[in-house]
C-alpha cells in the first residue's frame, strides 16, 4: 500500500479552514441582522409606548394599582430625585388671580368652544381625576373651595417643548395640588376650562387617593346637599367612618358635602352670635379651669397646675362666672364656648362640646321662651329657607321625618304631663322617702332602668325620658321642672316645690336649658345642701357647694333670666347628622395602635 503524498494533506486542510471560515462569517451576519431586527422592534414598541393614548391609560391604571406602599416608595423616590438635581418639589409662592368659584361666576357664561386667548387667569387647586388623550393632551378636574374646573392641557399652548410637556403632565397625580396660567374657554362640548401656557406642581400627594366608584359623581357636585335637607353618605366617595373621622382632611378632600356641614355649623354660631349682639348682649370669656365644678351637673375633668400645687376641673359650664358678671352690671352677658364633661361618648355625648349661654337681667323663663322661639325658628328659616326639616330620625335605611320649626312651639307641663301620661299620682313633697319609694316601683311597673344611686332627681328625670321626651319630635318646650332637680332655678311663683325652668327638646333630645334666675343666697346654700345628700348618695354628678357664687349672690343679683344651647346638636338636625362626630371636625376617638389606611 502506497502512502499518501504530504502535498495533498496540505490541500485538504486549507479548503476545510476556507469552508468554515465562510460559514462563520455567514453566521456573525446573521446573528447582526438578528439583533438588528429585535433593535428595530424594541424601539418601535417604545414608539407605541409613547405615542398610543390606550397605552398611556393603561401606564396610568397600573400606577394607580400599585401597591400603595410601592406607590409612596416610588412617589418618594421622584421627590429624591428632582431634589438631587436641584429642583425644590415644593414652591413657596403662587399666584393666584381668582379662586375657582369666581372662575366659574366670570366666565361661566361663554359660548361652547369659545377661547379668550387674550385673557389670561391663574388658578391653584387640588387635582381630583385625571385623563390622558394623547402624549400632547391631558385632562384635569381641579378642586378648589368647593368648586371645580376642568384643566385642558394641550401642548400647542404650553411653553414647554412636547417632551418636557409629556414629562411634566404625565407626573402630575391624584391629590397633587398644582397652579395654572393660561386662558379661559369652554370645550365644544360646553365644558368650562381652563387652558394653561404653565402649569406648576405646589404640593405633592405622596398617597395613593381613593378612588371615586360609579355612582359617586352627585355626592361631589356643590348643589347636591343643603342645609335642611337630607343627607345621603352611602354616596360619599369616602365611606368609612373611621377613617372619616380620624383623617377628617381625606373627608374634606373626597367628600364634598362635609365641608357644607361645617359651615353651616359656622353660620349657626354666626347667627346666635348676630342675634343677641342685635339685643345688646357682650359676648365674654370666662376661665376654663376651676378649682370648683359648678354650674351644671355632670362629672368634670381633673387636672393638676404644678406651680401653684393645685387640682383644677375643667368647666362643665360657665354659668356661675356669667351670674357673677350680671352682679357686677353686666345686664345682659353671653359666651360661646367649649365645655368638658367626663361622661360616655355615644350617638349625641362628646366629651368636648360647643355651647351658649346667655343671662338677661330684668327677664323671666316666659320672656326667654319667647326669645328662643324668635331664635331657632329665625335661624332654620335664614339657613334653610323654611321651617321644614329633613332628618333621618330612624337610620338612613329609612325614609326621613319631617320636623316643623314653626313657631309657637308646644309647651308640655312636666309633672301634670308625667302623671297624665303614666297614670301616675306622685306625692307633692318630692324630697320626702315617700316620694322616692313611689317613683321607684313606678320606675320598676314601667319597665324604666334607673341605675344607682336611686335619688329622686334621676328617677324622675328617668320617667320624663321615657313618657314625655318620647313625644317631643317638633320642637316642644318641658316646663316647671320640680326644685329637686334644678338647684340653680328660682322657684315657681305659683306651684310650690315646682321651678321657673324649661327644656326645648327636638327630635326627642335636649336642645336648650333655661330658667328664671335662683338669685336668694340664703335658699342657693340650702339648695347646694340638698345637692350634696346627693353626692354622698353616690351621685358624683350633683353639684359641689361653691362659696364664691354665694358671696356674688350676697351682693345682689337682680331678677334675671338664664339660657343655654348646645351647638353641635342644632347642626346635627339641620345637617340631617345622626352622629355627633359628623359635626365635629376632630371628634374624640378611641386610641388605635396603628395609623388609620384610607378605605372606601
């Protein structure tokens, strides 16, 4: 066998290198134009990113379905961002050239697609939806004072180039509180707007907002709800009750009609206040820390002032300081304030309320019954343009009552009423053990709950909620309550044992207190007495003897008249508000451990 010849190894081994030599080549092209094509289609995809409005809804559903602790993270992160290139996210001034409201009054009448390119308006508001029509077109609705305006953002107007337009509009979120300049006009579908050259973010939102459900739309229309009217919170965008109370700036935000309860709380005060500065009363300021509690009866909040080494009692009323000022000239004295009691918290308790307490020398109960007739009958009348009110009495699921102001209101006598009603013969010496006895077992007949201490006083006021207050729906007057359970009210001037004093009741709860006057230092010191049998009794709700008042009585305290209202219970039913807390903007809750999350 021959071998082979080295020259033709040689050829052989040169052709395999050429052939594999070209394959890789072919190769390497193949791969190029491979990732080429996927360059091409990644950056036409972006393109589609951009330029696609669907798509861009879609970018600004998922950052509103992020995780809301990922959507603070990444809103905190863009803060940290335009800081560290030397952006300050949260401007000192904007001006402002008109609120929202007077936006709306000025330029509310133009014709639909009118623009007044040569005028030109600064607004600042609260961002409350957003809407995005392509990358050179966003939609606002800005939320200011109660009012709203439509912002029509489009890139032909602003001053920015298209890519820093995109940029700034599409961070704007939700809750974001921004300025505009631009000019007014209205869509062609007769959508009043504003059209901005500039927009500036003042204030960021750096929580994820809840969001409006359908049917929602009317709870935040500014004509929805008015005083006198009813309510319906089931509308409300925000729901929660917790969260309402305990973040009342979400409330105010989300649900509109919240801030329209407030100010008509605000214009309740501003009519009382208007009212009695009309009779000549001076509006005063009396302390609210006293060594004594005195002036109603409930149990005080205690308090300790270090410098002075001494227990103090936050006021439960300031009717003693008042009586005092009428012994010094004062005829005719007023305050409008807040009292602390430390007493359950419950539909119609707060443990801080608002009231008013006016005295009127020279006036009795009769003169002051007439006087709140003028008072609360002329205020629904001023507030809600009749004398009808609206009011869930029985839950919302139920349609509302109608209570009737008008005026004269009926007047219920308590003791002939309560024996009238309950069958009932009560014996005239109501400070007798016979009396007690006989007001017990009535109690016990009727099935009327009365826990200790048993004393006359809470008995009967026991059988008066059960028999009488049950049937005063329309304001009514319960007048000529006995001297047992009014130590401060002057006698009845024709019904032994009996008191001049009345109670307005609405809605079947307490209104008004009023009396003519106890002015006789000698017969307030007994009366003081038989409130303290009371108070060893067990009731440490009775009043404590105050020696000061009695010495201001010792100088002489003309006849006089007393009254007192409680704020926030008027506002509940012309608010159509069957919880206390709805008409106070911090209400008293109980401790929680963690933060309140906004819920719907």
């Amino acid at each position: 066998m021959s071998e082979p010849s080295p020259n033709t190894d040689n050829s052989e081994s040169e052709t395999i290198s050429k052939n594999a030599l070209k394959k890789q080549l072919k190769n390497q092209k193949k791969e190029e134009e491979r990732r080429r094509k996927e360059e091409e289609k990644a950056a036409a995809k972006q393109a589609f990113v951009i330029q696609d409005p669907k798509h861009q809804n879609t970018q600004a559903a998922d950052d509103e379905d992020m995780d809301p602790t990922k959507y603070y993270e990444h809103r905190m992160k863009t803060l940290a961002s335009q800081k560290e290139a030397g952006i300050n996210p949260y401007p000192h001034k904007f001006f402002v050239s008109m609120a929202i409201s007077e936006y709306i009054e000025k330029y509310g009448g133009l014709e639909n697609g009118a623009h007044l390119t040569d005028k030109q308006e600064s607004l600042s508001g609260r961002i409350m939806s957003k809407r995005t029509s392509s990358t050179k077109l966003f939609f606002f609705d800005m939320h200011g004072g109660g009012a709203k305006v439509q912002i029509m953002a489009d890139a032909r107007n602003s001053v920015l180039d298209e890519a820093e337009f995109y940029k700034l509009h599409s961070g704007v979120k939700r809750g974001d509180i921004i300025g505009v300049t631009g000019f007014p006009g209205k869509t062609k579908r007769g959508e009043l707007s504003i059209f901005p050259k500039s927009l500036v973010l003042l204030s960021h939102c750096l929580h994820m907002m809840p969001r409006q459900k359908a049917g929602a739309e009317n709870a935040n229309k500014t004509e929805a709800w008015i005083p006198g009217s009813a309510r319906n919170p089931d509308m409300y965008v925000l729901k929660d009750q917790e969260t309402r109370y305990r973040q009342r700036y979400l409330d105010l935000m989300l649900n509109s009609e919240v801030a329209k309860i407030f100010q008509t709380r605000a214009k309740v005060v501003s009519y009382i206040r208007r009212f009695l500065d009309n009779l000549n009363f001076l509006e005063v300021e009396t302390p609210m820390m006293n060594m004594i509690a005195g002036g109603a009866a409930a149990r005080p909040f205690v308090t300790h002032h270090n410098e002075l080494n001494l227990r103090l009692y936050m006021r439960i009323a300031p009717e003693l300081y008042l009586k005092e000022l009428v012994v010094g000239g004062i005829d005719r004295v007023y305050e409008i304030g807040k009292q602390f009691r430390n007493e359950g918290i419950d539909l119609t308790h707060n443990p801080e309320f608002t009231t008013c307490e006016f005295y009127m020398a020279f006036a009795d109960y009769n003169d002051l019954m007439e006087l709140t007739e003028q008072l609360v009958s002329g205020m629904v009348k001023e507030l809600t343009g009749g004398y009808i009110v609206k009011y869930h009495a029985n839950g919302l699921d139920k349609d509302p009552i109608e209570i009737d102001f008008t005026p004269p209101f009926r007047r219920i006598d308590m003791i002939e009423e309560l024996e009238r009603i309950g069958n009932l013969s009560i014996p005239k010496d109501l400070s007798s053990d016979e009396a007690n006895k006989y007001l017990i077992d009535a109690c016990l007949k009727h099935d009327v709950k009365c826990p200790a201490p048993q004393t006359t006083a809470r008995l009967l006021d026991k059988l008066v909620g059960h028999f009488l207050e049950e049937t005063c729906v329309n304001p009514s007057f319960i007048i000529n309550h006995p001297e047992i359970m009014s130590p401060l009210a002057k006698w009845h001037r024709e019904k032994p044992g009996l008191t001049e004093r009345f109670e307005l009741f609405v809605n079947k709860h307490e209104l008004c207190n009023a009396y003519t006057e106890l002015n006789d230092p000698v017969v307030q010191r007994q009366r003081f007495a038989e409130q303290l049998k009371d108070r060893q009794s067990g009731d440490d709700e009775a009043m404590a003897l105050d020696e000061g008042f009695i010495t201001a009585l010792e100088y002489g305290l003309p006849p006089t008249a007393g009254w007192g209202m409680g704020i926030d219970r008027l506002t509940m039913i012309l608010t159509d508000s069957q919880n206390i807390k709805e008409v106070l903007l911090f209400p008293a809750m109980r401790p929680q451990d963690e933060p309140a999350v906004p819920a719907t």
